[in-house]
C-alpha cells in the first residue's frame, strides 16, 4: 500500500533524488534564460516559507501571489505548500480597484506583489529552516473575475497530497507520451491552466515558463529546448500560425498540446493540423470549478468540426432548457456537466455557486448542444449572448466567421444599446495591415456572405489592438460599459 506524501514532501523527494536535475527554466521579458534545479527550489522554498513564517503566514491561510510568471512565483507556490498555506495566483494586470477588491475577497495573511521581490531574493541569505511537514487544506485558490459582478475567487477542495495521476499527460487517453515532458508556459500563472503546471512539475516534468507571452520566441523556444507540450488559447495559437515562415519551423519536438479557453475556429485548426499533424491537437472543454471536461484529439474533430468533444474521464454531458427539461440531440440549451473524478470547490466571498440540478450536474452558463454521437458543440456563454431583434446571436460564432478575412488579426463582437434592435452586433477589429484596415462595407459583405443577416455586425470599429489581458482574453462588460453600456 502506498504511503500519501505532501506536496512538501514531494518537493524534497525529488531534490534528493535528483538534486541537478533542471527542473525550472524561466523566460524573462527581454528573452534572457535562468535555469534552476531541484536541489535550488527545494532549498530557496524552504527559506522562503522561514521568512513567511515570520511574517505571520500559518497553516491553512491564504497566500496571495500578485506575481508575474517568474521563478519567485513557483518558491512563492512551494512555499506556501511547505507552510500548509494555500497558494491563491492573483490578476495583477487588472485596474487597482477590482485587485482591491480581490484582495478583500482573498483576505490573504500575506500578500506578495512585484514590490516584494528583492524581499524574496533576499530570504537566499536565511538559514535553512528544519520544516515540519504540512499539508495544506486546499492545494490551492484561481481568481476567476471581470469588471462587473462579484469576484470570484475559487478554492479546490483537495489538499496538497501528492497525487501521480494529476501529472499524467492529458493526450496519455489516446496513445503513450514520452515522458519526462519538457512543458512550455506561456500564459500566465494566475490562470488554471498555467498554475496547474506545477503538479506536472511535481511529477518530474520539465517547465519552460515565459513571463510574458510572444509568438515569435514561442517558436524559438520550441526549436531550441525541444519543448513536448504546452497549452494555448485560440488567440495565441492564431498569433503563432500567422507568424512569416511558421511553415519551415522547425516544431517536430511537439507531442500534443491542449487548447481551451474558447471555441477553437475552424481555420485555425486545419492550420494547426497541417503545421503538426491533428493527431497532435486535443481541445478540452472544462472550467476551473472542476465540474469535469469533454474532449477530443485533432482527428477526432476532423469528422465532428466544431466540437469539443465527448465526457472525458467518466464525465456525463446534459442539455437543459431555462426550465432543467432536457433538450433532443442537435438543440441548443444550457451545458450541464457531472464528474466521478470532480474534487469539489468552494467561492470564498459571496460569489454564487453554480446552478445544479438535483442528482449533481452543475452548469457554468455556457451553451452548446450534443451532435447523435454524443459530442459537445459549444455555442457561446448565456451571458455573452445579444438579443438583437428578439433574435439570440452568440459573440464566438460572429468572430469566428470573420476571424478569417485577410485584413483582420484580432476580433471581439459586443452587443451595444440601440433605439431600433435594442441592441446591436457591434465588430471591435485589429487590422492586419494598420495602414490599410478594411472598410466597415468591407467586412459587413464579408460577413453577409458566411453568417444569417440578423448575425451581421450592423456597426465596426477599427482599434490599434483588441484589449486582452495576460492570458489573451478579452472583457466583454468593460468594452460594452467603455462604449456606453
């Protein structure tokens, strides 16, 4: 029988084991290369969560990480798990009003900024503390907010026993991985998908994390260190297969990488299976409650385009109506997901937790509809919908018809008020070409030619870049309440 082991625990094992292995290389701004093993992490954690300790940081409180993708952050994560804290990533690109507000919300017995890290550099100079071990009573906290509405700050409900099988690579359900992974992370760590690479870190892969996201050094990355895996929103994976010359790159080192986020187009797709192959692509369906997932691999969604796939890992998929009545195969309504494998959550604060139905399947708001094979076609967010005309048209579906003219590099599609629709289809573009943008007549024939007429943007706007955060998504509220609700 196996012995549970703390994260803490982990992190010592493999120092031990393996004390020069690399286990960390970080990315900075300017491209420079820091490259950090067990034996470091293992020791910097260690007096780091001394120094935290000495700052008041205890057992089962939180610690906030308002930190960029750095190798402070992971000693900060670390540390945390070596005090029995929980470790809750920070938006610190958000305005200073709604970080305040989450910091309330968090209510962090420490709080790290990028103004303390020379404080962290300088615990290097600290005598190695004799820790106890700890388990922390959740392994760790994802903010998850917008400009409107109450934050949401979620805490998973397992603790920080080491568990093998949350490293497991994900595309392992298809074929066998090579292991270890040498992972790249290109988004920032206050997002699941980013912070979860620490429990393949754990596992004994290997991180590349870039402390802020460029497709072009993506690329260079992948070349030189060989990078396995890595995952990646639609928007990023479109910046990379626009970059000259992506077609003779050199990207034969990739095993598989995940997308998510958002409804991946088309195009971009077939892209990305000519690039690498769709054998290599698994796009997921999921949210950060844990609620469970769909998927599928590239060639898989050759035969289903626009899914994203069947339950994955004994997850059960249901289409509800307003009414929680179960909508025919091919209907659009609410998706409800129930998981065996689902840890649980818990908000702190008063966010609201999520609809259910009565034997446990629980919905984010997102809408979508089950093809007769049983897989998951995701239409937009509940939220995200426009009523315009008394018709329902969903953002994702508008941008991903336009996402393809020639002259566009990025689009956001917003419902503004209007007298005669109530509200209308409203085009925020990134041209491709600053100097030559498309003309408002341009994209709308552009658009009257793939979408239904009450689809059509009625207005466009040409922006120098579509505002996304870190992690390339956008806020729909802010643009809606910027351009006067």
């Amino acid at each position: 029988m196996s012995v549970e082991m703390s994260h803490a625990g982990r992190v010592r094992q493999l120092a031990d084991e393996q004390p020069d292995e690399l286990a960390l290389l970080h990315i900075g701004l300017d491209g420079g290369e820091s490259a950090f093993t067990w034996a470091w992490l293992d020791t910097r954690s260690s007096q780091l969560a001394g120094a935290l300790i000495e700052r008041g940081l205890g057992p089962g409180d939180n610690l906030g990480l308002g930190l960029r993708n750095t190798p402070q952050f992971v000693l900060a994560a670390l540390a945390a798990w070596k005090v029995g804290a929980v470790p809750v990533p920070v938006r610190w690109d958000v305005p200073d009003w709604e970080l305040a507000r989450l910091r309330e919300v968090i209510a962090p017995r420490v709080y790290l900024s990028g103004a303390d890290l020379d404080w962290i550099d300088a615990t290097a100079q600290l005598a190695v503390p004799d820790l106890p071990d700890a388990v922390s009573p959740q392994s760790h906290g994802i903010c998850s907010s917008g400009s409107t509405g109450t934050p949401k700050v979620i805490l998973t409900s397992r603790p920080s026993i080491y568990d093998a099988r949350l490293a497991i690579p994900f595309a392992q359900s298809w074929a066998p991985v090579p292991l270890p992974q040498t992972i790249l992370v290109p988004a920032p760590m206050y997002h699941a998908n980013g912070f979860t690479t620490l429990y393949n870190l754990l596992g004994g892969d290997r991180l590349v994390v870039m402390e802020k996201f460029d497709a072009a050094r993506v690329v260079d990355l992948i070349e030189r260190h060989r990078i396995t895996t890595f995952t990646a929103t639609p928007t990023m994976l479109q910046r990379i297969a626009d970059l000259p010359g992506i077609d003779e790159r050199d990207l034969s080192s990739i095993e598989w990488f995940i997308q998510g986020a958002a409804p991946m187009p088309p195009s971009l797709v077939h892209r990305w299976a000519k690039l690498i192959g769709p054998e290599r692509i698994v796009m997921a369906y999921g949210m950060t409650e844990g609620l469970g997932l769909t998927a599928l691999r590239g060639d898989e969604w050759l035969d289903h385009q626009g899914s994203v796939g069947r339950g994955y890992n004994g997850t059960e998929i249901r289409i509800l109506d307003t009414e929680g009545t179960a909508l025919p195969t091919g209907e659009v309504g609410e998706i409800y997901l129930r998981s065996p494998s689902s840890a649980g959550y818990r908000y702190l604060g008063d966010a609201p937790r999520m609809k259910s139905t009565s034997d446990g399947f629980q919905t984010a708001g997102d809408m979508g509809f089950l093809d007769p094979e049983g897989y998951l076609h995701l239409i937009d967010r509940r939220v995200d919908m426009i009523i315009t005309g008394g018709a329902n048209v969903f953002p994702a579906e508008v941008e991903t018809a336009l996402i393809d003219h020639p002259d566009i590099a990025d689009i956001v599609v917003i419902g503004l008020r209007d007298p005669e629709w109530g509200r209308r289809v409203h085009a925020i573009i990134e041209p491709a070409d600053p100097t030559a943008p498309p003309t408002a007549a341009d994209v709308i024939g552009y658009a009257k030619s793939r979408l239904a007429p009450y689809k059509v943007p009625k207005t466009i706007e040409i922006v120098d870049a579509v505002p996304r955060s870190e992690a390339t998504k956008v806020n729909r509220g802010a643009l809606v309440k910027a351009r006067g609700g």
